[in-house]
C-alpha cells in the first residue's frame, strides 16, 4: 500500500543510524590505547652547550 512506504523509509532510516552508531562505536573501542597504564620512561638527552 503507497501510504504506508512513509513508515517503511522511517524503519529503514532508524535502522540505518543504529547500526552506523553502533559500528561507530565498535571501532572506537576496539582501538582505544591502553598505554596510560604502562608507565613509561621518556629518555631525555642533555645537552651541555659550551660556549
């Protein structure tokens, strides 16, 4: 029936968000890093400048 395509598009267009929200979300934390729990030693080199 043409009067309920509305409805149909609407389903579809929901639909479409959530998985595009979900898929965007997955990959987000699916790479998130862990790395501020490791701590880590930053070499620093000095340098004596003589002038």
């Amino acid at each position: 029936m043409p009067q309920m395509a509305p409805l149909n598009w609407l389903t579809l267009m929901i639909m479409f968000i959530m998985i595009l929200v979900l898929f965007n979300i997955m990959n987000y934390y699916s790479t998130l890093n862990y790395t501020s729990t490791k701590k880590q030693k930053k070499e620093m080199k000095k340098i004596n400048w003589k002038w």
